[in-house]
C-alpha cells in the first residue's frame, strides 16, 4: 500500500506543477515530485510504526 501511494504521489505531483503551478522548469518539477513522493512514503512509514507501537503496548 505504501508503495502504492508512493507511485500515485509522483505523476499528481508533475501534473500540479505543470498544470496548476505553471512550472516549466523540468528539473524543478522533478525535484518537487520526487519530494512529495519521499514525503508520502516517510509519513505513511511513520504513521505505520505508531500504530504498530500503540499495538504493543496494548
């Protein structure tokens, strides 16, 4: 699942910059979207690890 939102996050990311930010520069549109799919696939990580966390203390 997480990869799978990690993939999706990259090419939503290149269309915002694109199309919605008007960003021509492809390095900046490349170094914007490779962020935003890192990001996605560090706070779903995080957001895994509390829960199994919260399950062990339980």
């Amino acid at each position: 699942m997480q990869e799978i939102l990690t993939v999706i996050a990259y090419p939503v990311a290149w269309i915002i910059c694109a199309y919605l930010l008007k960003i021509e520069s492809g390095l900046a549109k490349l170094l914007i979207s490779l962020t935003a799919a890192i990001l996605v696939y560090v706070l779903i990580g995080i957001k895994i690890a509390q829960k199994e966390n919260k399950e062990n203390k339980d």
